[in-house]
C-alpha cells in the first residue's frame, strides 16, 4: 500500500487520480441506469442459414451502440430456439412474450413458422419483425404488427414472365415445394403469365418428405409432357436433391430450360460444389444489392471476424431488421410491461399456455416508430411500405460448374437489360448476354419437345373430290382448312398461308358492239360541251376584232356575219384559209386556236381508234347488289362456309347451287341460270385463283371483296406448335419459297393476265384539256386589251391630224393598227379599200411608200 501510494504520487498529482476514478464510476453507473428492452428471437439453431443471420444481428446491435453511448436504451436480446418445427417456433414465441414480456419478436426463420407467431403477435400487439419470410400468402393475415423486412416472393414474377416473353415460349411447368412457401408464389405466377398469354400446362408439387424415388416418378410425368420450361420455387434442400435427380434422368439435357427463383438464387453459397454442376446451364433470379459504402464496410468487417463464411442476403436483412429496432429510443419514456388480465376457470380447468396473456402497453407505439424509421442499410434503403419492403432491381444470373455469371438484369418499369449503365429508353440492349444452356449448348431451347413416349402426331386432311392443287389424301400434309372466327374457339390456328378474302366471279362479255353513238364516246359531255363553248367564244372573238378592222365586213346584214364568223370558227377543225383576215388581233387568235384543235382531234383519233379496235372485256353484272335484284342461280363449294355467308347477304336459297371442282363450277356457268346452272360463284380467293388459272379469258372478279382469313394450320388449343408453325409461314411468305410453291401448284397463272376490267370505257375527260382552253382564254382576252388600246390611239391620231381628208385620215389610221416596216410605212389605197371582192393572189390591202409621198397626196 506504501508503494501504491508512493508510485502515485510520484507519477500522478492527486486530482488527477482522483477524476479518473470518478470517471470509471460514472461510466459504470450510466451502463448500469441505460433502459434495458427485452427483445426476443425466434431461430433454429445448427443451420447455416440461421447461424449467420444471428450473427449479422448481434454484429448490427453491437457496432450501433458502439457508434451511439448516449442512447438511453439498449436492447438485450432473448434467444429461443425453434427446432426447426412450427410447433417449436410456436412454442418460442409464446414462452417470450408470456415469460420474457419481449416488446418486439425478431423471426421466425420460415414461411411456414409464421402464420401461427403473426396472430400471435397481433393478439398481444408485438411487433413480430421476419427477414426471411417470404411469401405472399402471409399478406393474408392482415395483422398490422407483422412488419416484413425483406422482400415477398411475388416480387420477382415479373422478372420471370419478361424472361420467358422474350424468348417466346408459350408454355411452362412450375415446379414448387409444397409448403405455404411454395405455393405462395402460385397466384401472381399465374397473372403474370395471363398477361403475357403463356399458359401453365400442369403444376408439380413436390413434398419435403418426397424420397428420391418419388422426385424421380414426378420428372418421369414430366418427360411425358411437351413442356421444356420449368420453373423451380423451392430451398437450396430440397432443390439440390431435385436437380440431382433431374441430371440422373437425362433432364439437363440439351432443348430443356430451368428457371429458379430468388428461393436458390439468393442462397448459392450454401450449396456445395456437387451441386452448382448438376444445375449447369440454369438459369436464376436473384435478389440485387446496389454496391454502397455501407455494404461494402460491412463485408470488410464480416471477413475479418468470420473468415470466408459469405454474407449472404439474409443475413444482410438480418443486419438491417436489427437496426430498425434501435427506434425503440423514441419510446424510451413510454411503459414497456405488459397489461394482463385474469381469466376465470373452472375448477376442473387447468388452463393452458395461452391463458392469461397480456397486451404489450408498448406495442402501438413501437409499431409507429418501426413503420416510419428509414436509414441507408446495408440491403439498400430500409423504408417500409404497407408493412414490407419493395424491390425496384432483380439480377438475372446462369448458373455454371464454377458459379454463377450474370447476364442481365431486370428493373421496374424498364424491363430486362444488359446492363444497367445502359440508357433505360434504347430497346435493343432490352435483353440478356448469352446464355449457356443445359446440355453446354449456346442455341436457345425452342421450349416444347415431341417426347420420346408419346403418341406419333395425328393430322387431320379434309378429303375433296375436286380442288385438290392444296391437298390429296394419302399425302399426309394438313390441308385447306379455312380460318374463322367461330371455329377459332375449338381449335388455335397458325397465321394464313394463303391469300385472304372471299369474292364474286362472274363471265366476261366483249363489249366490242359499241352502237351509233360510238363516236360520242371517246370524250365525256363536260368535254363535248366545252368545246362547243369554246367554239362559239372564238366566233364572237373574231367577230369583234373583224368588226374593227374590216370595213367591207361592217356592212354585211347581221345574219351573213354570224354565219361567216362561226363558219370561220368552225371550219378551222378541217383546213386553213387561204384568205387572210383583215385583222391582226384575229390572225393571233386563230394560230392559237388551231393549236388546241390540233391536239383536241389527235386524242379523240386515237381513243376513237381504241374503242373501235381493241376487244374489252366486261364483266356481265357490275356488283353484287345486281346479282341479288336479278335473281340468278349463285354457285358455292360444297360443304364451305361461304353457303353461310350467302344466306346472311339475303340471297335466295333455293337459288344457290353446289359444286364440288374447276371443272364442275365451269360446267355450271356454261349451263346458265336458264339451264339449271349459274351465273355467279362466290368462293374463297385461293379456289377462285385456281379456277381463274384455267378459264382467265372468259370471266372477272366482281366488287365488293369480303374479309377472311385465308388458309392456316388447325391445332389443339394451347398447342405450342401453333407459335414455332407461324415463324416458319412468315419465313416462307416473306422470302421467294412461297412464290415457287405458288407457281409450281398454278402453273397457268403466270401465262394468264388479270381478268378483271374497270366497268367503263376510258374516255377523255375536261381536266385533261383545262389548261390549253385556259390559254385560249387568257390569250383572246389580251389581244382585246390591246384592240381597245389601239382604237383609243387612233382616236387620238384623229384629233391631232384634223385638215387630212378623210380617205387619208383613215388610210393614217391604218398606218398605225397595222405598224411600220423598215424605214418605209403602209400607204392605203383608197379605191382598193372599197372592193368587195379580193382573189387569193392580191396581196393584202397595203403598198410600201415613202413618208413624203403620202403627205404629197
């Protein structure tokens, strides 16, 4: 003691000494005086899974108080042990919250364990707090104080439907553990696939208790089915066994797709090696952490205290349940004891465990705080919504001997991507990187298969006595068999291989006979008639230029100027005068005019010429409506539904006939109505084409066409050769195959021109001559201009040149009407001027002078 003191006051004054032992006591005191919360565990013990997930919890809980001293509660943790049972989960919970008075339950490890704590749970309002019960069917429950702090299975459905749509499988097999955890996930597999019209062909529910042998019978009915995709829902267990046994059999072989949920995605790293080889070439979706800091600290820390033991995703759950708790701080002043009351029984009663159970007086309000704390964990952001948390990212992954390898993702809203640095709106990166399926093949598995027990594919041929270019029995190809929307509720068709629609055919007459009035023909009556007009303008034109210019002209009694202005007119169709007219302005008109006429007469000779030489061929009734009003014998396929599609278009029964060939349907039209036979038929495009083939010339496709589907491949519904036939028609039709085959089956086709005609002649119409009588127009109107300009010059001359007797005056006049020449001007005979009557070898009424000799006159 000597020594201790003297040591001490040698090395440490004595305040000092004295403030570190206060200091030491107030720390153990604070320890001591923190609010200890009882919070309690359900999980099995001596399983991997839950070992790790403890860890991560106490690992979470001790880190955060070590960050944070001066919280006033700390959380002291009751762990039970479920055995691994429901009973024993049961049986854990009851004992903490009846023994221990926990405020909050983290658990239970399964999906199965959790129906019986959630109702517990909300019977004595402790929140019960899962990072590993996952599916859907707990929503059910309804209890406000389940809090889910994972993700539900119903989650990744949609990742899996947009795996199967994009490589267009339309049937799968889900194979499930049949537990609750299995079978959750039924429903929203369903919908999904409803939405993407892929059809669930059989549901395969396999036990725990399942021994190998009876895993294998189930495969075996597998075997059985055409179905190649399978989806598998299940844990690493029970999977690693059903995989086993899938190899054993030969179903890891090439053409067979295997699909495994987040179930044994999310847990690859408990699976051995042995295991990872027999689910070569699977395919997985699995849960996605973005890469945080916070993560990334943890799985520094992790490895440094546990060694290489993985963190997985539930324990990274686990990490972030446990944080949440810490909101119990908010309620640090609140009464955390139970409420209890007093339940009376009957002597002979004992009671039972669940007699006298309280109510948590902290519950409410812990189930506030969980519900709205949200932080940055470890899994991504830990915010709660309706009571669990929400994936937005899935990472697609193919499974191989070494591991995993990841080959796309599939986010919300967006779809599968490559990768997800790519840009979000470009649609081609919408897909996976290669993928190595079973059977270490690269080719994508078409997704059925003809299994090997099978029955042999039976095909069903209608049999024809005629028409049998489609089909012949005895050649095993599927025939014409007509797509229709009634029969589309038997049966699923493949797409049309042939051309659509239903139509009237009818003979042909030559319209060759074409009356008196042929010549009328070749132009419409809006044409006849402008022209007409058009003939009459340029007289009364004339009229007014001759009118100006010729004097003789003026003196003519009114009925000899009117026929010699529209003989004028007229006559220009047929030759060119050889009088010249008096008037410049009418010669202008005129050179213009017969250049109309030119052009007007050669098209009317050469559509004249057409009408009279070439033979047309014209349909013998117009439409369908003059078949009906006439009442004549229709002719139908026997057997067709066209019969079907007569009647509901009014037409008389008694009147429509059946034949059953080309060669019986040419037979019918040669008869006649008269005779018993027709004079229409109305049958689908592809038989009318053959028909047409043979007799082009003498008969024509009639309006209007009716809608149909074509030919197409009958199936079974729901069979999955319907999508792979389809492909293989599109390639066909698409490329020259289809043509090849067209011209081999209808060899006359290619030598037969199309039959049908227009129902009227061509005829020239008046848009096509608008633009000549516009310039006609256009040029008549300025020569008037410059007519009425001239005279008005005159006029003026006249006034300025008074003292010139008249006959000069007028001869100036027409000096200046008719212009200069040279350096000479026109001089006007007087004498010449009055004559009636010209011959055709006088020149016109004008001689060149000199200037001075007209003033000397």
């Amino acid at each position: 003691m000597f020594f201790f003191h003297h040591l001490v006051s040698r090395f440490l004054p004595l305040q000092l000494f004295i403030f570190l032992i206060l200091l030491v006591l107030s720390l153990g005191r604070s320890q001591n005086e923190a609010l200890q919360v009882k919070v309690g565990v359900v999980i099995g013990s001596n399983v991997t899974l839950s070992d790790l997930s403890l860890r991560a919890i106490e690992m979470s809980l001790s880190e955060f108080y070590n960050t944070h001293d001066s919280f006033k509660t700390r959380i002291v943790l009751n762990i039970r042990d479920s055995k691994q049972t429901v009973v024993g989960a049961a049986a854990s919970a009851l004992y903490l919250i009846k023994k221990r008075e926990v405020v909050a339950i983290i658990g239970p490890g399964t999906s199965m364990q959790a129906p019986f704590l959630i109702n517990l749970g909300n019977q004595t309002k402790v929140p019960i707090i899962s990072f590993s019960a996952t599916s859907p069917l707990l929503d059910s429950l309804r209890s406000p104080y389940f809090i889910r702090a994972t993700h539900d299975d119903s989650s990744q459905v949609h990742a899996i439907s947009a795996i199967i749509e994009s490589f267009r499988w339309r049937e799968v097999v889900p194979i499930y553990a049949d537990n609750e955890f299995g079978e959750g996930i039924l429903p929203y597999l369903v919908d999904a696939f409803q939405e993407i019209n892929v059809r669930i062909r059989y549901r395969s529910a396999i036990s725990l208790h399942f021994s190998d042998d009876q895993i294998k019978k189930e495969l075996y009915k597998l075997m059985t089915m055409p179905t190649r995709v399978f989806i598998v829902h299940m844990l690493p267990d029970l999977g690693s066994r059903l995989f086993a046994i899938a190899k054993e059999i030969g179903m890891m072989n090439k053409g067979y797709v295997w699909i495994v949920t987040n179930g044994i995605a999310d847990l690859m790293s408990v699976m051995g090696e042995s295991s990872l080889e027999n689910m070569h070439g699977v395919l997985g979706v699995k849960t996605y952490f973005a890469g945080s800091k916070e993560l990334m600290y943890l799985e520094a820390r992790w490895q440094k205290r546990f060694g290489r033991e993985e963190l997985n995703n539930f324990a990274c759950w686990a990490y972030d349940a446990a944080t949440a708790l810490m909101s119990v701080e908010e309620i640090s002043n609140v009464n955390m004891s139970f409420n209890k009351t007093k339940t009376n029984t009957s002597r002979e009663d004992i009671g039972t465990d669940l007699d006298d159970l309280g109510v948590s007086l902290s519950g409410p309000k812990l189930l506030q705080a969980l519900s709205t704390v949200t932080f940055k964990g470890v899994a991504g952001r830990f915010q709660l919504k309706t009571g669990k948390l929400e994936p937005k990212t899935f990472k697609i992954i193919n499974i191989e001997e070494t591991g995993e390898r990841t080959v796309g993702f599939w986010k919300s809203k967006v779809g599968l991507l490559k990768s997800l640095q790519v840009d979000q709106k470009a649609h081609s990166s919408r897909r996976l990187r290669p993928i190595i399926w079973p059977g270490d093949t690269t080719f994508v598995p078409k997704g059925w298969e003809f299994p090997t027990n099978a029955k042999k594919l039976r095909i069903a041929v209608p049999k024809k006595d005629g028409f049998n270019n489609f089909v012949k029995v005895f050649d095993g190809a599927v025939g014409d068999t007509t797509i229709l929307a009634n029969r589309s509720h038997y049966v699923d068709f493949a797409l049309p291989y042939s051309e659509t629609g239903v139509v009237f055919v009818v003979p042909v007459k030559d319209g060759k006979q074409k009356g008196e009035w042929v010549f009328l023909k070749p132009l419409t009556m809006e044409l006849w008639l402008i022209t007409a007009a058009s003939f009459i303008y340029i007289g009364i034109m004339v009229w007014i230029f001759e009118f100006q210019a010729d004097e003789d002209f003026k003196k003519q009694r009114i009925i000899d100027k009117i026929s010699n202005v529209f003989y004028f007119s007229f006559s220009t169709l047929f030759f060119a005068h050889r009088r010249p007219s008096e008037s410049f302005f009418t010669r202008v008109l005129v050179v213009v005019w017969c250049f109309v006429l030119l052009i007007l007469t050669q098209s009317y000779t050469a559509t004249l010429t057409s009408m009279l030489t070439v033979q047309e061929l014209r349909p013998t009734v117009r439409h369908m409506d003059d078949l009906r009003k006439s009442g004549v014998n229709i002719g139908y396929q026997t057997g067709s539904f066209t019969f079907e599609r007569l009647k509901q278009m009014r037409f008389d029964e008694s009147r429509l006939k059946t034949y059953n060939s080309p060669e019986e349907m040419r037979e019918l039209f040669l008869n006649k109505s008269s005779n018993g036979g027709i004079d229409a038929a109305f049958d689908e495009v592809a038989y009318i084409k053959l028909f047409m083939a043979k007799y082009c010339s003498e008969y024509s496709i009639i309006e209007p066409t009716f809608k149909a589907d074509g030919f197409g491949f009958a199936f079974p519904l729901g069979s999955p050769l319907v999508s792979d036939i389809s492909r293989q028609i599109l390639n066909l039709t698409e490329g020259e195959t289809m043509r090849a085959i067209e011209n081999k089956w209808f060899l006359g086709e290619k030598h037969c021109l199309d039959s049908t005609t227009s129902d009227s002649p061509i005829q020239l119409d008046h848009h096509s001559f608008e633009a000549l009588f516009l310039i006609v127009f256009v040029v008549s109107i300025i020569l008037l201009l410059l007519m009425l300009a001239s005279r008005r010059y005159q006029e003026r001359q006249r006034k300025v040149s008074p003292n010139l007797p008249n006959d000069q005056a007028n001869a100036a006049q027409e000096v200046h009407v008719e212009g200069n020449v040279g350096d000479h001007i026109v001089e006007v005979d007087s004498a010449l001027v009055r004559r009636k009557k010209l011959t055709s070898k006088t020149m016109p009424f004008r001689r060149a002078a000199t200037l001075s000799r007209l003033k000397s006159a």
